[in-house]
C-alpha cells in the first residue's frame, strides 16, 4: 500500500527515476515529439498560404480550443490534491479570462481571429470536421476518465508544453500570407506567452506526484496520448491542405 503525506501525495518510493529527472526527461520527450517538429508546421510557417488553407486549418483548430477547459474542469475536479486544484484553477481563471469572459475568453479570442480570416458569424460551427480533430478531443475526454494524473500529463507536457513550441510556426505562416491587425492574432501570442508560465505551475504539480514508477508511468502516458493525438491532428491537415507534402511524406 502506497504510504501518503496529510495532504494526500504519495510519499517518495523506488523508482526508476527522481521526480526532477522524470520531469526533465519530458520536457525533452516533447522538445523532440512529432506533435512540435511535424513537417505540418514548417510548411505552414513558410507562408504563402491561400484563404482556404488557412479556413482549413483554423476551422478544425477551433474545435481543439473549445474543449480545453472541458480538461483542467475534469482534473480540478478528480485530483485529491488541494495545491494542484490551486494550480489548475489559477489557470481556469486566465482561460476564462474573467471578469471579461464574454469577449475575452480564449474561445472567444480565437472567434476573434476566425473574423478577421473570413468567416462569418457562426460558420466556424458548420464545418465538418475530420475524423482526427474529432478523435483528438474523444483521446483527452477518455484520458480524463482514465486518470486524473494521465490528464494532467496531457494537459501539462502535452499542451502548455508544447503549445510555445508549435505556436510561432502558425503565426509566422499566419502573417506571411494575411495582413491583419495585431488584435486578431492576440489568441496565439497570449498563448506563446502564458503557457510558458502555465507549464512551469503545473510542473509543479507533476513533481509533486510524480515520486512513484506508477504515477510516472501514468504522466508519461498521458503526455504521450496528447502528443500522439497532436501530431495525427497535424498529419491529416497535412493530406487536406498540402497534398505535395503528405505525398514526400508517405513516399
């Protein structure tokens, strides 16, 4: 039986690893994972990209972006860990970004940038989706059933992570094809930003937890889930919006 401090975190027992050694292995893992490195975003940021490559991306993009709350909600709630909760809710708060959430929400920032490309009020809703922006949500809904440490895998090394790694390849995609107002990019360079200083709270929480093989072994498939996921996401963008690339790729 796992012997636990008053606060509920088990106490350090064999492992394989140190918590920091574990932690530092990640954040090495997902500096190299498919999911930051995908020919995806190279090609993106290179720019000259037509109108509708940029509908296509963005358009199932947006899905991914409604349901992240949906996982930090799932872990504040499952996680017996008062310091964690603390954590994630500090980061509930900047995602909702209250009290302006109406308009400032991340969602709603994101709508914001989906204007300023060409959609129209509520188009963003009637896209269809592909089969692996659809799966990539199902993946993290599951991974929050699963386990509340594999969700916190998912979302730390798996987003706010990887998120300042991937993000600058859209921008620059984004601004070498468009001309558009500062404002309309604010979603992505809040999140170059603060999920840097996301990643480094919840770090936090991952050392707090991650002193047994068993909770490692559940980061890192959380993590790996979300990457994984991550990195399909980028491949089927890849056969929609530039067939020349996916072929190189598969031939």
């Amino acid at each position: 039986m796992t012997e636990r401090d008053p606060t509920g975190v088990p106490r350090p027992t064999s492992s394989r690893v140190t918590p920091a050694e574990f932690v530092r292995g990640l954040r090495d893992e997902v500096a190299t994972h498919a999911a930051v490195t995908h020919p995806f975003l190279l090609r993106f940021a290179a720019g000259a990209l037509t109108r509708w490559q940029i509908w296509g991306y963005a358009s199932q993009h947006y899905y991914l972006v409604c349901f992240f709350t949906a996982y930090l909600e799932a872990i504040a709630n499952r996680t017996p860990d008062p310091q964690v909760r603390g954590l994630v809710r500090d980061i509930l708060e900047d995602e909702y970004m209250r009290p302006q959430s109406f308009e400032r929400s991340h969602p709603a920032l994101y709508r914001r940038f989906l204007r300023a490309v060409g959609f129209g009020e509520g188009e963003w809703d009637r896209v269809p989706l592909l089969p692996a922006t659809r799966t990539f949500v199902q993946i993290h809904l599951d991974t929050t059933l699963r386990s509340w440490l594999q969700a916190l895998g998912a979302v730390g090394p798996g987003h706010e992570w990887a998120i300042p790694l991937m993000f600058p390849h859209l921008v620059r995609g984004i601004e070498r094809s468009l001309r558009l107002e500062p404002a309309a990019l604010e979603y992505f360079q809040l999140h170059i930003d603060l999920d840097v200083e996301h990643g480094n709270a919840l770090q936090k929480g991952l050392l707090r937890w991650a002193t047994t093989e068993e909770n490692q072994d559940d980061i890192h498939q959380g993590a790996r889930r979300s990457l994984d996921a991550r990195a399909a996401f980028w491949s089927a963008l890849a056969e929609q919006l530039f067939p020349d690339l996916s072929s190189e790729q598969t031939g």
